[in-house]
C-alpha cells in the first residue's frame, strides 16, 4: 500500500485519467473530489460491497426455462 500525506488544494494522479484532490479537512473528515473518466466506476467502499454482495447472490438464482420463456412473451390483453 502506498501512504501519502496531502493537503488541502493537493492531489494525486492515478494512471493518466484520475485525479483525486484534497478539498477539505475537518477533524477525521476528509472530503476528496476525484475526477475520472465517465466509464470508470466510482463508489464508497461499503456501496462497492453491497453491489458486489447482490450480484453474487443475483448469478446463484436460478430459473426454469419454460418460465424464462414466459416472461419474454409479451403481454397477451
């Protein structure tokens, strides 16, 4: 793991499309803007766990063919 220490107004540079900036600090608070390409996926750590946690538990569902069929039907009035 690499540690720095920053700023308020200082960054750092991931790979040559991420930036992220100390903007504020305040007690045990720090606030960082980052700034990312649209297609790189950004969360907290703990929404990064739920997502990944649903969709573990998303691919172990299964479903029976025939009823898989049923719901591409489209809608008989």
């Amino acid at each position: 793991m690499l540690v720095l220490a920053r700023k308020k107004g200082e960054a750092i540079v991931i790979g040559d499309h991420i930036e992220i900036i100390v903007l504020d600090t305040e007690g045990d608070t720090v606030r960082l803007g980052i700034s990312a390409p649209k297609n790189v996926q950004i969360h907290r750590q703990e929404i990064y766990k739920a997502i990944k946690q649903a969709n573990q538990e998303a691919s172990k569902s299964t479903i029976h063919v025939r009823n898989l069929a049923n719901l591409l039907k489209p809608d008989e009035a």
